[in-house]
C-alpha cells in the first residue's frame, strides 16, 4: 500500500512495542516517519531498522512530558520536512496504584507523560495543519480509559482525559479539516505489558484467557488500524474511540 507517499508522519513513543511497529507501518507505506522517543538509542535503533528495510525516517529525542521539548520537537520537523501530515500521539507510561498507594509524582508524571503531552504538541502541530488545509492526529488512549481496570488510578483517569481531549479537539477542529481520533487497544504484548504482568505475578497465558478472541493483541494489529484512522480511507472519521481489545471490552 502507498497511502503515504511524500507525507511526513511523526510517531511518539516510536521505540516502545507499540509505537515502533506503527512507525514501521507508516514506513512501509511510503511515508517519511519522524522516531522520536525520550529513550534515543531505542528511536534511533527503529529509525535504523526502517532504513535498512528500504524505508525513509529520522530518529529525534526528545522528552515529552516537557513542553518545551514537544514545541522544540514540532519545530524542528517542520523546519527541516517544512510539512506535518499525521501526528500520532503514542508515547505513554503506566504507573500502578490506587489513590492512597500513589506517589504525588505517580501522579503529576503519568499525565504529564499521557495528556500534558499531547496539548503541547497538538498546540504547535496544529498552526502547521490549518496552513497545509488540514492534517491527522491520532491519540493512543486505552480500553482502560473508557471501563477501568482496578488499582490504576492515574493511568485510567489520564486514558479517559485523551478520550476527553481527542472528541473536544476533533469537534473544534473539524471545519479545519484535521481529522482528530483515538484507539482504545485491550491488552497488546508489548514491553508495558510484560513489565505490567511481571509485576501482579500472572503469564501472558492468564491474559489471553482473559480475552474472547482467545489470546492478546499484537502491536501491528494496533499499527493498521492507527494507520487507517490516519489514512483518507477514513476521510469522514473525526473524533471516534476506537477499541481493538478482542471483544475484552464488551465481556
Ligand atoms: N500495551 C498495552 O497493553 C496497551 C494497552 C492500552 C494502551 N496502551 C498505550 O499504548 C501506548 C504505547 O504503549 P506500549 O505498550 O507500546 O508501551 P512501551 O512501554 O513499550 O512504549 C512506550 C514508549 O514511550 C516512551 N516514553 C515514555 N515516556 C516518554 C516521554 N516522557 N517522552 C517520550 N517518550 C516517552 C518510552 O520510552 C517507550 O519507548 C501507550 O500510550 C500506552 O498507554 C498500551
């Protein structure tokens, strides 16, 4: 496929499970994909690997759950590629607890990380979109944002708010022609999850019983349907949440 060509894509998070196999799947399909991820070695690693498969892409580091970082980070890409199709808001952390077990910072970090992020970067990507007649964003949000999972307090209020801000933002910016939505991914094997399953002591046997479909979700499975959601294919979607749990989300 080639829904891609001559469009510069920029993916957060790129060197996480997730966030790598969407850069890749933007790659394959003809874009220019901006890597970018607080961890550089992981972005550049992907940025590397789509280069040796024939793809085209740049690894820039950047941490953002700083502000400044997320307009340095828009800034530079389109100083350099001077235009910002799709900007796929992916990076984020998962920190575990219930209210009294969190730490303040627990707190502060996880929406800094899942939500603050992308005000700032949607803040100065946008400019960008209005200027070309229109762009695609599409926001990592979770099935735990929508049905909350126990002892996940920040992670889930902060899933919710990008549900929140994903329908607010794709309202106000619609008549623009920026195509603003949300994927709601179950379970996705990715590094997140195996920490996740480390940590509460069950194997990723017990999470695909948990699941209808019979197992968990795999990161490309997520990367076709960002990509989709980016892609004209879905031209009249605008401020949908869509979820890809396995039907976990309606058992
Ligand atoms: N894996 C799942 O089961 C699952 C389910 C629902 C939603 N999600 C969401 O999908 C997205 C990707 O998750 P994943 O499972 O691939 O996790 P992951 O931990 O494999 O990848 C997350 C990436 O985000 C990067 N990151 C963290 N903090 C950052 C910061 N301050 N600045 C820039 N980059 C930062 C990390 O370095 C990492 O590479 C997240 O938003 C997550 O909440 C994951």
């Amino acid at each position: 496929m080639t829904r891609f060509v001559n469009k510069v894509v920029i993916v957060t998070g790129a060197g996480g499970g997730i966030g790598s196999a969407i850069s890749r799947r933007f790659a394959e399909e003809g874009a220019f994909v901006v890597v970018t991820d607080v961890n550089g070695e992981a972005a550049s690693e992907v940025s590397s690997d789509i280069a040796r498969s024939g793809g085209s892409a740049a690894a820039i580091a950047a941490d953002i759950s700083k502000g400044a970082d997320c307009h340095d980070l828009i800034g530079q890409v389109h100083g350099r590629w001077r235009r910002i199709d799709v900007l796929v808001n992916n990076a984020g952390i998962n920190r575990r607890g219930n209210l009294l077990a969190l730490s303040d910072d627990d707190w502060h970090t996880t929406f800094a990380v899942n939500l603050h992020s992308m005000f700032h970067l949607c803040r100065a990507a946008i400019p960008h979109m209005i200027e070309a007649g229109g762009g695609a964003i599409v926001n990592t949000a979770s099935q735990w944002g929508l049905h909350p999972a126990p002892n996940h307090i920040a992670y889930n209020t902060s899933k919710a708010a990008v549900a929140a801000f994903t329908q607010n933002l794709a309202r106000d910016y619609a008549p623009q022609k920026i195509r603003v939505n949300a994927v709601c991914p179950g379970e996705i094997h990715t590094p997140m999850l195996e920490a996740g399953v480390k940590r509460s002591g069950r194997t990723i046997a017990d999470l695909d019983r948990l699941v209808p479909f019979g197992r968990i979700g795999k990161p490309e499975e997520v990367a076709a349907l960002v990509a989709f959601l980016a892609s004209d294919e879905a031209a009249f979607m605008c401020g949908s949440l869509v979820e890809i749990t396995g039907a976990q989300a309606v058992a």
